[in-house]
C-alpha cells in the first residue's frame, strides 16, 4: 500500500505586522444582512481574512448564519457550509477528520487546509459546549472553534443564554415592577473553562473586534498552532444590547478598559495578556464599570445597587482569582489552611 503522504502539517500564517501589513483580499464581502454596527459580522470578515484562502468555514445557525446566506446570496467566498445549532464542535472535528482520511486515501492533494467552525454564545456555550469540549480532546485533528459572543440567543429575538451578563433586559428576562432583575447568574467564563479543562488544546485566546489586528494575529496563531484551538470573540451587538449602532468599536473598547472582559491567550499552558488588558494587569485603573453598562438600554433599568453589585463581581475577577481576569480559583490563604489542619 502506498505510504500516507498526509501529515499533522498546517499554514503557516505568519502575524501582521501592523494594519498597513494587511493582506487586501476579502472573502467575507458584500451581501450579507446583518444590523448596521454589527460587529459579528466584522469578526467574520478578519476571521476568514486572517485564515486566507485555503479554508473552509462551518457555521452554527444564528445570526451569522442566517443573515449570511438569504437564499442564493452569501459574502462567504470560501467554502462555507451550515450545521446545526449545537454542532460547532462535531463540525469541525468531522470536516478535519474527513479531509485527513482524504488525503491519507490520496483521494485529494495532500495540503493544509485550514477548518474554522464558528457558533455563536447560545449554540456554543450553551448547547454545544459537550461537542466542542470532545473536539478540544483530539489533538490528532486541526481545527479552530471560533465562539461570537453577542451575549444573546439574538438570531430568535434576544433571548437570554448562559453568557447573557447579569441583569440583562433580554425577550426572556424582561424587568419588571416587582422584580426588576429577572437573570440574576453570573455569565459562564468560557475561554477559561476551554483553556483549564482540555490539556490537549495547545491554544486559547480572547479576541474583541475593537482591537483587529490583534483579533486576526489570534487567528493566525491558533491555526498555525495547530490541533485544536478555540477563540472567544466578544461582539457588541446593536439590536440586543440597545445602543446606537456607531458606537460598536466603543463598546468593546470600554468592555477592556473597565475589565471586563480580558484579552488574553493561553500557549501551551503559558498566560499572556494583550494590549489595554495587560496595562491592567501592570497596575493601570480600570474604568468604573457604569460607565459601559449605562451606554446600553439592555441595564437602562440597574440602580445603583445594580452597579456596585456588578462593579463587586468584577473587581473579585482581578482581585480574587489565582489568575486575574482568567481562572476563578483561589488559593486557601494560609492562615484558614493552618487552622483547618489542627
Ligand atoms: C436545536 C435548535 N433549537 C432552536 C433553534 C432556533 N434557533 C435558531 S438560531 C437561534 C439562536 C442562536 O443563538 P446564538 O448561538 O447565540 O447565535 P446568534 O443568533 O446570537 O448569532 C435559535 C434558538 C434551532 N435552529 N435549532
Ligand atoms: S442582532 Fe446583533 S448579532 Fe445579530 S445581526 Fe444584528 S447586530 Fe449582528
Ligand atoms: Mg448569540
């Protein structure tokens, strides 16, 4: 039998060294229907810009599938094909799995070819977190899950899903007289809980659109990584989150500054934050979280009880957590570690 040319092989996407070194061609064009301001539909453009050609892209039903492709209209020049909601994960390892088998059988050209699954928070973080957590165990397979995180089931109407932040006004968790806060959990830490919990994935990182050429450095390492690697993007989202649609780069901005939420990557094991996130981390001051909340409708209904329970939690992310802003655990201070030996 003829010997397997195929290999574990990927591209090699070397970074962009500044805006001004970024490749021209765009395979996420014109023709889709997403909300003006819509800053998933950006993710999608660097994603795939970032990836090149020579890729295939999966998507989960939700916005970015369905405002994508009206019948026989899509931006996506690249191959592109839908699954269902909860199948990000199954997607990606089944597409990766059958072009290796592929190319083993040579049945196809053996090359690198670059497997992108995105879901969006609903679909991935809530559905289908068993199928990307299986995904994220084989690391015989290359793929990236790309996770936009609109912080809603926006597609259906804005219906509140596990990474809906407290308090949130969405179709589900509307306030009321009696009770003003309907979601009072806190949202799941998504990119932490990828990066602590599969060892074989040899890359994690948080991505926000505001910062681009970063978001699509991100995109390039973790394909030239290789294995499987997944992404948290957080995208501010006009319609569910009720703020006027110029202000999408600002509101990622202001998720940074007020920490938030964390730019950071996780390489075999080794933390390293980014940008404005790193400043923080250095000793910078975060900014007063009222200042991001109170720009959107979706918290126009917080008092300023609201906004010192939320400003808590996120304080306790930087101050409290083992690793600030990434891992929630503590360590037992050694006086309580003492006192329980006795
Ligand atoms: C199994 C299943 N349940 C429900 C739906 C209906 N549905 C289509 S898109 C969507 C919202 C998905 O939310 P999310 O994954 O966060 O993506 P977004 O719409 O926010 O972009 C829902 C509930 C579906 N397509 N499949
Ligand atoms: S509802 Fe939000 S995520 Fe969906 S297309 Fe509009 S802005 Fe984008
Ligand atoms: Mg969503």
């Amino acid at each position: 039998m003829a010997e397997a040319t195929f290999t574990n092989a990927t591209q090699v996407l070397e970074p962009f060294r500044g805006i001004k070194r970024v490749t021209i061609e765009e395979y996420f064009t014109s023709g889709h229907r997403t909300c003006q301001g819509c800053e998933s539909a950006l993710i999608m453009k660097l994603m795939v810009k970032a990836a090149g050609p020579r890729t295939i892209v999966l998507g989960s039903t939700g916005c970015m599938y369905v405002a994508n492709t009206t019948y026989y209209t899509t931006p996506w020049v690249v191959p592109w094909m839908h699954t269902q909601l909860g199948s990000s994960g199954s997607a990606a390892l089944g597409t990766a799995a059958g072009l290796k088998a592929l190319m083993a059988k040579g049945k196809m050209k053996s090359e690198p070819i670059n497997v992108i699954a995105f879901c969006g928070d609903g679909g991935g973080a809530d559905m289908g977190i068993g199928a990307i957590s299986a995904t994220l165990t084989h690391k015989e397979y290359n793929s990236l899950i790309l996770l936009y995180d609109n912080e809603s089931y926006a597609n259906t109407d804005i219906q509140l899903s596990g990474m809906t932040p407290y308090g949130a006004n969405t179709t589900f968790s509307p306030p009321g007289k009696v009770i003003r806060n309907i979601h009072t959990r806190w949202k799941k830490n998504m990119a932490g809980m990828m990066a602590a919990g599969h060892p074989e994935c040899r890359y994690v990182a948080t991505v926000c659109g505001s910062y681009a050429v970063e978001m699509m450095n991100k995109v390039r390492r973790a394909l030239t990584i290789g294995g499987p690697t997944f992404i948290h993007s957080l995208d501010p989202c006009p319609k569910g989150w009720d703020y006027d649609p110029m202000l999408s780069h600002e509101m990622g901005e202001l998720a940074i500054e007020t920490g938030l939420f964390p730019l950071y990557e996780v390489e075999d094991g080794v933390v390293k934050y980014y940008g404005k996130t790193k400043a923080l981390v250095d000793g910078r001051k975060r900014k007063p979280i009222r200042e991001y909340l109170l720009k959107q409708g979706r918290f126009a209904h917080f008092t300023e009880e609201d906004l010192s329970y939320f400003q808590a939690k996120v304080d306790e992310m930087w101050e409290k957590w083992e690793i600030p802003a990434v891992i929630p655990f503590r360590r037992m201070d050694a006086s309580k570690a003492a006192l329980e030996a006795k």
